[in-house]
C-alpha cells in the first residue's frame, strides 16, 4: 500500500531537516525518508576526534540554535544530538532505516519506491548531501594485502591502523586532520596533488566566517563572477596546524599519487615509498543511480539544477555544493536553500 504525501523528502540529514522545518511551517503533508538507523548518524559515524571549523554561531539550522559558546567550534556528536534534538522539537515526520531504491514519475505523480515501502508524491526533495559513495582511485586494488588501507569513510580512530608510517592520500580538511592526528605517535606522509591554501580558523580573536560575513563572502553566489572563481578552486585548509608540521618536517608532503605495485607507491615527481598503512581521503561521488527520470542529471551524473530547482517539474535538489553559495552544503548555509525552496514549492 502506497503513502501519499505532497512532498517527499529523501534524506533526512542536515538538508533534509532544514527542508521539513519550513514544510512544517506552511502545514504541507510531508514525509522525510533516511536510511539512518538513528537522526544524525551520518555525523556519528565519522572519526572521532572531527570538530567543525564553523564555529557554533554559525552551525545552525533554522529555528534552533546550537547551544553553547557562540564562538567554540563543535564536535561531531555535538551536531548529530544536535540534528536529533532538531528532529523532536518540531516533530518532523521522519521514517529511519528507509532507502530509496527508486524515483519515477508518471502522469505528474512521483513513484518512490523504498525497502519498505512506496510513496506517492506531487513533489519530491533530494536532500541526500555530498557525501554519497567513497571514491577510490582504481589502482587502490593493486595495493598488497600486507599494506592496511581505508577511506575516510570507515576512519574512527588511529587504532584501527597497523603499526608503522601511513600515507594519507588527498589533502582536504578531513584528510589534514586525520593527518595532524596520526603524526603524534607516526610517520604520515601526505599526498597532494594540487597546491594548498591555509587559512587560520581566527583573525584577531574573530572566525575567519564572522570576517568572510562582514566583509560579504557568505553571499557570493555560483552565478556571479566571483561565485564562479571561487567555486573552481579547491577548498582551503581551516587551521595551521598542518602547515606548522609540514615546516617541521614532522609530516612529509608528496606529490600526487600516480600508481600502485605490492607495496610500492609512486608519485608525480616520479619518487616512490613504502608504507604499512594507507588512508584514502579522496573523497565522495554522486550515486543518483535510482533516479529513473530523463533530464534530471547531466553525462557526468551530476544534477541539473538552477539554485536546486531542475528541469523536471516538481522535483528538487537541496544540499548541493556551491548549490548557490559556498556555505550551501554546509550546515549553517543549508536554510537559506531551503526557505527559496519552499517559495517554488508554494508557487507552484
């Protein structure tokens, strides 16, 4: 037996919540489908010693502010009890352990189809994040069994390691702390292969984001031209800490990492070492593969989309990088997304 909603959101993290908060508001019938066992999963099951480098004041969804010092940088349990506590309050219709395995319209209607069960739905919202399947370059497989290798994804805690030296491959905020954190008691080598931007989390006793507010960043959107410079270049490193253990030699810089043989591994410079352990921080790709409309996505994958808005009628992206700003998948950027997601939705 089929649900029918008006609107179905699929994902029920940070995005997905910040879409049902204004669905609430305007008395739609709605459903939020996650394949969480529990709200705020997808933060709990990080590596343990992740901190944002958002400060609280600016790590708030919309109606509910995070507690504690406005000024503090919160931990990953912090906003996945965060996300749960958001849930409750505004008693937001929430079906856990539920994934979708697949999307379809006919005659206007969508047809979701869960390991649960089915929805019908005038619209539909896809708040399912950036982080979706764990990319591995493919040689990854060509590394001997003797050598312990993980993604970031399955990374909890230096002693899921091996003993011995590790190189941490790709260098963005994830892999420099999980970097930073190995080299107290290891040798880390990390491996870049594009130059890096250091950033300090503070200027003058201020965050950097209180600053990038003031002076306008926060709101430079994808469609300008700043918007667009911005968004083509890699993300900055938040914090100095990695660049000091670099200048001390306590972490090794590498090159990027071209190839895989045994236990060999080799980089651009043509340089090769050996190691015991290796992490991938390589990051995630799309997976939209139980999307079964045409239009929706372009020949790489990725959603067709203006501010979240795509060529299907009805259907809705939200949590997208640079969706329209640099914060738009960020958990305090996340809101304004979806307040002009709820005005399409109500004018149409």
């Amino acid at each position: 037996m089929a649900q029918n909603v008006d609107v179905l959101v699929i994902g029920a993290g940070q995005a997905g919540l910040a879409m049902g908060y204004y669905l609430k508001q305007h008395d739609i019938l709605f459903a939020i489908v996650g394949k969480e066992n529990r709200i705020g999963d997808v933060w709990r099951n990080r590596y343990d010693s992740l901190v944002l480098f958002t400060p609280r004041s600016f790590s708030s969804l919309p109606g509910m502010v995070l507690k504690g010092d406005p000024n503090g940088y919160p931990t990953k349990d912090e906003i996945a009890d965060y996300l749960e506590d958001y849930a409750q309050k505004f008693e937001l219709p929430i079906h856990l352990n539920t994934e979708v395995i697949s999307l379809q319209k006919e005659n206007e209607i969508f047809k979701v189809t869960t390991n649960h069960r089915r929805y019908m739905a005038n619209k539909v919202v896809i708040a399912t994040g950036p982080f979706q399947k764990p990319y591995l370059p493919p040689f990854a497989e060509s590394l001997y069994d003797q050598v312990y290798q993980m993604h970031t994804f399955g990374y909890l805690n230096p002693s899921q390691l091996q003993d011995g030296s590790v190189l941490v491959v790709g260098a963005g905020n994830s892999g420099a702390q999980i970097a930073v954190e190995l080299s107290e008691d290891r040798e880390v080598y990390l491996s870049v292969g594009h130059k890096m931007r250091f950033l300090p989390l503070e200027i003058m006793g201020k965050s950097i984001f209180w600053w990038f507010q003031k002076i306008g960043l926060l709101d430079v959107h994808i469609n300008s031209p700043l918007g667009r410079l911005i968004s083509k270049q890699s993300d900055p490193i938040f914090g100095k800490e990695l660049k000091h253990l670099l200048q001390e030699g306590k972490i090794k810089m590498k090159p990027k990492t071209e190839s895989v043989s045994g236990v060999v591994i080799s980089f651009a410079d043509n340089s090769q070492i050996q190691v015991q352990n290796v992490i991938w921080a390589t990051g995630f790709y799309f997976d939209y593969s139980w999307i079964q409309i045409p239009n929706v996505l372009d020949h790489r994958g990725k959603p067709v989309h203006q501010r979240g808005v795509t060529p299907v009628k009805g259907l809705y992206f939200l949590g997208l990088p640079w969706q329209y700003r640099r914060g738009s998948a960020l958990i305090g950027g996340v809101g304004a997304d979806a307040e002009y997601l709820i005005n399409d939705i109500l004018n149409h």
